[in-house]
C-alpha cells in the first residue's frame, strides 16, 4: 500500500498554530497540577507557590505526590514563579497577590528579610502557637528565627541558610610562600601586599545591597556591635564599633584596592583572584565547573577578629529562605502539616540529594534543618569547617522600614568609595536617615 506521509501540510500547521495561539492566552504554564494516580484518596487541596527554577518545582511536586499526600490526603497545587518573585520588596508576585486577595496558601523560598514586613502588615501565620512548633523548631539554629520573628510571634520556617567562607587557590598561595589569614590584620599586612606585587587581588564582594550588608556584617558582629538597638527602634551605627567596623570594610577598597565587582569564577580559575571571601555555596559553582582545579583550590574560614581574651571571632550574619503560611488562606491546619513536612530532614534530605543527582553539585541546596545539612555529600574536612562556621552564624532583627538599612548602607559605602568621604560622617549621616525611617513606619503602624 502506500505510505502516507509523516509531514503535515500547510493547512494542518496553519490550524495547529492558530490553535496554540489562542490557547497560550488561557494556559499557566506556571503551574504543576494534578495529583499521581495511587492507593490514596485526596481530601482537599492547596495552594502552593515556590520561587525557585522549574526543576526544583517539579521535584517538590513530585515528592508531594509519592510521600506527603498519601499519608495526608492533601493534594497541592503547585505554582513555579521566578526566584525573588516572594519576598516583599519591589513590585512582584507575593505582594501583588496579598493585594488583590488571590494569595497562596503557603509560599516557598520566601526571603527572611520580607517576613517581618508580611507580619507588620498581618500578611502571614504566627507558627509559634501551632500545634508541635516547639518541637519543630529543634531542627534549627535558634538565631535563624530571629528575623523571622516579630512582636514575639515567628512567621516561617527556615529553608536554606547561605553565609561566606574564605576560598583559596592552594597551588598559587604555595608558590608564593602564603599562609592563610587567621585575622583581617592578617590578610591587610601579609596577603594583599604580596598579592598586588604579583599583579593579583583579594575578593570580597560589595556590588550591590546584600553583598555590603553581608560583607559589612562581618566586621561589625566580629567587633560585638549591633544593627538596632536593644528596643529595635533605631539603628545602632551610632556606636562606637560601627564605626570602627565601617572604616575598616571601606579601607579594604580605599586603601588597599579590593574591587567593589568583579567575575569571582573567571578570576579564581584564571589566578587573578586566588583568595576571595565569598558566599560558601560558589564551592559548588568550582567543583561542577572549574574541573581543571580539581585539587588545586580549598574552603576555610573567614579572617577573624581577635578579642580581649586572645580568642579569634569569626561570627557573621546569614541569609536565607523560608516557607510561610499565608494569613488569607482558609486552610491553616492542612498548609501548616505541608510545611512541618517539607522542613523535615527527610523530606530537605531527599530534595538535596535529589537534585544533585540530577543536575550536579551544582546544585546543592544549602539546607537549613541541622539533620539534612549533616548528611550532604561532603568531604570531612569541608563539613566540619562548615559546622563550625555554623555555629558563629548572628541573624539580624528585622524592624519596620528595615528595607532603609541595606539601602542606606550602601549609600554610606559608595559615599566613601566612589567620593572619598569620611568613613564616619557617612556611617553617622546615613544612620540617622535609617532612624528616621524606622519612626515614620512605626508612627504608620501604630508602634510609636
């Protein structure tokens, strides 16, 4: 017989593209829906969005589907939205959706610094009076509830937690005769000379707001100084030890030539960079990509601050995510069950594994829940530097108009850098502009 031809022809293209144009108006393609087909019966639903890329949304609904919902019988509907589309900052999709009433019932990868303005504005869950919160909570750092804390109530559950290491190139440290930093005063006068005679740099970066909080951070928790003071209702770089620490992170551009940005990867592959204070998780970037320096290059801890007893500070703050409850939704029993399973180390411990098998180390996810982190793949020396470094993570307290923080800050530091003004009329003026807009939000509030 005769073979019919396996090309469609111009009328059958014509129709099926008329077809998808006029279907791609009505379809979500950011939505995972459906529920497995299995021995279970679901007996209601949620809603469920996640910030994160389309393989990690697709894994967690696939991990609903096999473990939470047969157990449960809660079925989620899960939306996959671009990363940052949950927090509160800007105009994106959360806030867009407490708005004009349409929020989910629970939203994923929530960044900790919005918690505390959704709960300002009664946006999101108190977690703390829910029934097995106590027991919830041990799988966590105690300082990772502090910005998710406010008025005494805690708004989310930790999810991922990111903090800085000190990254070297051994082979290039070694040939010039280096030895690691233990203090700052360490890296100012041994490292960073030696390395511009050598047409090299040290890295830490400070291009944008959370870069100079974070790195900023470092020196002010190292010298025992604050964010706010003790009643949270006005900044503290009005003391002493923010003052001390602002000039000493600016001098690292000011005076001994830091680049405020640059490619850290591409400079640390090609030597450029061979030490460089960076957010701990580019370990994964290195050992995925940079195959070449496999064994050439290793983590250890941030410079230090010596203190009056001898010992060396490496205390820092953190960043991270978090899952939240959303206040509107009608079903808080059923999201809170959904979240206590998601936080669990089994469920964050498969997830982890799970997408590393699939895309690589890339892809480690820096979990928060203690169980699931312990049980990631690495290598000894690497997990209990990452351990201790851990245990000197100090989270920062999020108040009203906190947003005027990190924004101010780094006013403050391009200030010095770019205009070469004093360390400590910048920190003092721009301090000063952070307290007067903690009053105006509490006085909005009715805090004042």
């Amino acid at each position: 017989g005769e073979v019919a031809s396996p090309r469609s022809n111009v009328f059958q293209r014509l129709w099926v593209s008329t077809v998808n144009f006029f279907n791609s108006f009505f379809k979500d393609y950011d939505s995972v829906l459906g529920v497995s087909a299995g021995d279970y019966e679901v007996h209601t639903t949620i809603d469920v969005w996640i910030g994160r890329g389309k393989d990690w949304g697709m894994l967690l609904k696939q991990m609903a589907d096999e473990d939470f919902t047969p157990k449960t019988g809660i079925g989620i509907r899960l939306n996959i939205l671009p990363a940052g589309q949950l927090g509160a900052g800007s105009v994106n999709a959360m806030l867009l959706a407490i708005s004009s009433g349409r929020a989910p019932d629970v939203g994923l990868a929530t960044s900790t610094n919005s918690i505390g303005e959704f709960a300002l504005r009664n946006a999101v869950v108190d977690l703390s009076g829910l029934e097995g919160f106590a027991e919830v909570r041990e799988r966590f750092l105690p300082e990772l509830f502090i910005p998710m804390t406010y008025q005494d109530g805690i708004y989310g559950l930790p999810e991922t937690m990111k903090f800085t290491a000190l990254l070297y190139r051994k082979d290039i440290l070694s040939e010039l005769g280096l030895s690691l930093p233990e203090t700052w005063e360490d890296l100012y006068d041994k490292i960073i000379p030696v390395l511009y005679q050598n047409n090299m740099q040290f890295y830490i970066p400070a291009a944008n707001q959370a870069e100079v909080e974070s790195s900023f951070g470092m020196f002010l928790c190292q010298l025992g100084g604050r964010y706010y003071s003790d009643d949270l209702m006005n900044s503290a770089f009005d003391q002493p030890e923010a003052y001390q620490a602002f000039r000493k992170f600016t001098e690292l551009f000011t005076l001994y030539g830091v680049p405020v940005s640059a490619s850290f990867f591409n400079r640390f592959r090609s030597g450029e960079v061979p030490m460089a204070v960076v957010a701990y998780n580019n370990y994964n970037q290195l050992a995925s990509a940079a195959p070449e320096l496999r064994g050439l290059w290793e983590m250890a801890p941030i410079p230090g601050t010596r203190q009056s007893d001898g010992t060396i500070s490496r205390v820092q703050s953190a960043s991270g995510t978090a899952a939240v409850i959303l206040s509107s939704t009608s079903k808080p029993e059923e999201a809170w069950s959904f979240i206590k399973w998601w936080a669990g180390a089994q469920a964050q411990g498969r997830y982890a594994g799970d997408l590393e098998s699939k895309i690589g180390v890339i892809a480690r996810v820096p979990v928060a829940n203690k169980d699931a982190f312990g049980a990631l793949d690495w290598d000894p020396k690497t997990a209990g530097l990452l351990a201790e470094q851990w245990a000197q993570v100090r989270e920062i307290p999020q108040v009203p108009g906190n947003y005027y923080l990190d924004r101010d800050l780094i006013n403050a530091f391009r200030d010095v850098v770019y205009n070469g003004r004093n360390s400590l009329e910048a920190i003092q003026e721009y301090g000063r502009r952070i307290n007067g807009e903690i009053a105006r939000k509490r006085e909005e509030f009715g805090l004042a």
